[in-house]
C-alpha cells in the first residue's frame, strides 16, 4: 500500500506536532509541509490523505473530511500569531484586508467585528503599505509575529484574546482530518498517525524544552520567545478543545459562513 499522504502546517504555531511527526520516521508516511489555506486546498483536492486543516474548512466539508479528535492548535487566550494590526483602534475598524492563508481566523475576524462591515479584501501587499489603504490587516503565524516584532502598526489586536475574553473557552484553530475515503479504507495507518500526534503533544507538555531549542534553531526567534509562545498554545483535542471548537462553529453559523450544524465527535 502507498504512504499515507500527510500535511503538515510549517509555521512555528505547529512546531510541537511538527517536530513530533519528524521523529516519526516510517515508510507509512510521506509528509507536505506547507500554509493552512495550501493543505486545505490539497487535501479537498485528494493530493493528501490527511492534514492539519482550518478548523472552519474541516466543518464547511464535514461530510467529506472525517476528524481527527486527538490533535489541533488551540489559543487559551492571547497567542501573538493572530492579530488584526490597525491604524484605529479595533472597534473603529471599518476596512480589512486579510491574510489569503487561514479560513478560520478570517472567519473569527468577521465574528468579531460583525457581519455588517463590508466584504473583506484579500491581502496584495506588505503590512505598511496595506494600512495606507485599510483600517486593519490581518495576519497569522510567521507573519504576525514578525509583524509585532516591526511595531509598524499603531494597533495590535489579538483575536484569540479577544474570543477568550467574550466567551472564556479556547480558540481553535486547526484540526486535523482525513478524506472519508481515506478515513473509511485505511483505518491502521490513521491509527498510528493519531498514536503519533498524540505523543508528541503529551511529550511535549511534559517537557517542552527540547522542542523549544530545535524551533529556536528552524525558526528566526530566540529560545526565550519560542519558549514563552509555544507555552500559550495547545495542541491536544480534549474537553475544553471540543467546546471552544463548538461554540466557533455555532457562531459561523449565526451569520451565515456555515451553513449546518456540524457534531464534533468526542
């Protein structure tokens, strides 16, 4: 049979299961790094079989994507990689242009500032001269936090922060999700990979450091950056995963970006 065709988001915001999956070292898997809009698009396509995935893309596809419920990149609250920078403050924004590689946090900026703004435009240029003709700019991973590093916006929201403080559950970002096709004919391979994804999530909560100096190493951040980042995230799928991933999908569907009510398996 053929390697299980993985994705693999390739920004820091994913390290701890990245390097995780690196360790892994198996003919049974032939991994594709790339940007969450990127492996959503190929895994809907079938040139993968499974990828960490947009959460709002998993549900918009639910019924040909099956979850994954043991992994995901959640937010607890303020994470730094998703920010909404601005030349207003936040509640005055009225003009967006957004980051082309994330669905969900595209999703959860129209949550945030309403439905009745405007269409948001796609980002065609760098930060600054973007916010020459926008109130806001969004950003996510790498280019977020290169972003606050530069201070070239007046205003920096964090959105996770922002969820956190309305509705007090996690943010969740990404899940991970296979076809249905997939999901349904290669049940051993699906069971190893989420072995995988499982140990290194709990390997990493149990002792972080040695996923700090390898990002510190792959990544343009120094160790104390990377170590306190990484310790705002999570990257495992339990409980309070699940509700924050509920109450998410419930409010898309409030103002029309999805248009089912989509079961969250435990």
């Amino acid at each position: 049979m053929t390697a299980l065709r993985v994705g693999r988001i390739a920004d820091l915001n994913m390290y701890p299961l990245y390097h995780g999956l690196e360790r892994a070292v198996t003919p049974r898997l032939a991994f594709t790094d790339g940007r969450p809009a990127a492996l959503n698009r190929a895994l809907l396509d079938g040139a993968l079989d499974v990828s960490a995935v947009s959460s709002i893309e998993w549900a918009r596809n639910a019924k040909a994507l099956s979850l994954l419920p043991v992994a995901s990149i959640t937010a607890a609250g303020a994470v730094d990689s998703i920010q909404l920078f601005s030349r207003v403050p936040f509640s005055d924004v009225r003009s967006v242009a957004v980051t082309t590689h994330s669905a969900t946090s595209v999703a959860l900026l129209r949550i945030l500032l309403g439905p009745e703004l405007p269409p948001f435009d796609e980002l065609d240029s760098d930060l600054p001269d973007a916010l020459t003709r926008y109130d806001g700019v969004l950003l996510i991973g790498d280019d977020a936090l290169l972003g606050l590093r530069s201070g070239v916006a007046p205003y920096a929201t964090d959105l996770a922060q922002r969820w956190r403080e309305w509705t007090d559950l996690p943010m969740v970002f990404a899940v991970w999700a296979a076809r249905a096709e997939t999901a349904a004919t290669r049940t051993e391979d699906l069971a190893a990979l989420s072995a995988v994804l499982t140990d290194a999530h709990e390997r990493f909560a149990a002792d972080p450091e040695p996923v700090v100096v390898a990002a510190a190493d792959r990544y343009p951040f120094a160790e104390d950056y990377v170590r306190e980042y990484l310790g705002r995230l999570r990257f495992g799928f339990g409980h309070d995963e699940r509700a924050g991933l509920v109450r998410f999908l419930d409010e898309c569907r409030q103002i029309g970006l999805l248009d089912d009510v989509v079961p969250v398996a435990a």
